[in-house]
C-alpha cells in the first residue's frame, strides 16, 4: 500500500520543544529541518541535537524526514552519514536541479548502507525542485534513482530564480507546478506542492490547496500544524469518489472472472487510466482509515 504524503510539516531541527511535540498534531509526514531554518552557526548543534531525537523519540505513525543540507555544501554530507547512523530512512534534498544531485545522494546512500549494515535500497529520498533550471529537468530528475518517492516544489526559491515574486493567485507557477505533477506521475512516485505561508488567508489557502488535487498533486508541503485538518479533508478521497471507484474495480474482479475483455460502469466502459485512478483512490481511502464504499 502506498504512504500517505497528504501533508509535509516542517519543523526547525533546532527547536527541543517542536521536535518533542511535533507527532502530537498527527501529520502524515514530518520533514525536521536542517537548511532553510537553521542559522550558519546553529548547523552543527542542530544536527547533534535531531540525532539525539531520531535515536530516542517514537514519532508513531509520522513518516519522518530530514531536509538535509545541499550536498555541495560544507553541512550536507554530514547531515546524511550522521542522520543515517541515527536511524533515518528518508532524506529530503533542497535546490535539485538534475538527475546528477539525485546520483551523488544515492552512492552516499549506497555506500552507507554497507558501511552500517542496511538493507539495499532501504534508504530514501525526496528530491525538492526549486528553481527554474530544476523544473525543466524534472522528468529526468523523477526517473534518476528507485530511491526516490517523490519530488516537492518549492516556490518561493522557484520565483527568486525567475526574477518575481509569488503572487496569490499564483498564475507565475502554474506552469511549473503541472510540469513538475506530469514529471512525477510519469515515474509512478508522488508529487508534493509547495508551502503557503499566510497563515491568515484560510479562504485562499484552501482554494490553493484544491487546486493543487486538481492538477495532481497528492499532497502539501506545511509550516504549521493549523494547517494540517484542512489538508487532510481537501487530499483525502471523499465518500462518493471511493463510492465510485468501488464499483469500478468490483467490476474489473466480475469481467475477470467471466473471461470479459471490456469493463461497464454505469453504462460507461471503463479504460485502463480510470481503473488505475480507482485503484489509488481505494489505496488512499484504506490508507486514510475510511470504509471501503465510503459509507
């Protein structure tokens, strides 16, 4: 069954409290941070201190990530052998650009896994696209490694590398995000969208987030855990839709069973891209806790 990444919250790495409570507002995943949040000098302390917590916290169900350093500075590195050691299995990479950043992350990967003892392949990553150079090569990016289960946008990073500035109605992205969606979906991992940081603006928010389901997106990345209910209501299957999607695949399992080539659903054949959406809408609503017909 495929993990759920409805909501991505990130949480500074240099912040005890945080990193203690951070599973109490039940995010499906948390990506404890070591880049964009951590001052130069707090680096080091940071890194020691999620070590510590990775070694010693139950996050229960969370998926826990770290968004490491970019390996082409002095702190990456040392973030992956040191988190890895700890336990980590999922690392987030910032600022990548090409299929090459996901390459030298997973011989690091590789060569750690050996060094301690892991099963191969069993570490992870999630390659975050943050300029414009990155969203051009994402279909490359998206099928570099098995090692990765999805790739994020990032627009604020994304807008600064286009020489603009994020806007709320967001048309300077849209492109972007779709390319980003289609380059994920191609290579069967997820695509997560990027932060919306107004707290404020819950209307907006919410409009941001359907429409990110709409163009593919399985999830969202997040900066606060008031965020999380309503991201989790836009990105899990609503009742009809796992309705629907169980009567689709109850009529697959028939056709097989009566040697039928072509699949009918209320008075609709149904071809092999909706079978598949059924199949994930069942994944998410059984991931999510929901009954399957969704009564």
């Amino acid at each position: 069954m495929r993990k759920l990444r409805r909501s991505m919250m990130f949480v500074p790495a240099n912040n005890p409290g945080m990193i203690f409570q951070a599973s109490v507002f039940s995010p499906d995943c948390i990506i404890f941070d070591l880049e964009d949040a951590i001052p130069v000098r707090e680096k080091d302390s940071a890194r020691d201190l999620l070590v510590e917590a990775i070694k010693s916290i139950d996050f229960g169900k969370c998926e826990i990530f770290s968004r490491i350093n970019p390996l082409y500075t002095p702190y990456g590195e040392m973030d992956v052998r040191a988190l890895a050691h700890a336990g980590l299995k999922n690392y987030r990479l910032p600022m990548t650009e090409s299929p090459e950043d996901i390459e030298r992350m997973d011989m690091l990967l590789t060569e750690l896994e050996k060094e301690i003892g892991l099963e191969s392949r069993s570490l992870k990553i999630l390659g975050a696209i943050e300029t414009a150079k990155g969203v051009l090569n994402a279909p490359a990016i998206a099928g570099s490694s098995d090692r990765l289960v999805g790739i994020s946008f990032g627009a604020e990073d994304f807008t600064r590398s286009m020489a603009t500035e994020r806007s709320k109605t967001g048309e300077e992205l849209y492109w972007a995000r779709s390319h980003v969606v289609m380059a994920a979906m191609a290579a069967g991992i997820d695509a997560i969208d990027t932060v919306f940081a107004d707290l404020e603006d819950s209307e907006a928010f919410e409009k941001e987030l359907k429409m990110a389901k709409q163009l593919g997106f399985c999830g969202k990345s997040l900066i606060h855990p008031s965020q999380i209910n309503v991201v989790h209501k836009v990105f899990s299957p609503g009742k009809e839709e796992v309705y629907q999607a169980k009567k689709i695949i109850d009529a697959m399992e028939e056709a097989e069973e009566r040697g039928a080539g072509v699949i009918v659903v209320d008075g609709k054949m149904v071809d092999e891209p909706v079978l598949i959406r059924a199949k994930r809408i069942m994944e998410l609503a059984m991931a999510s806790g929901m009954e399957g017909r969704g009564d």
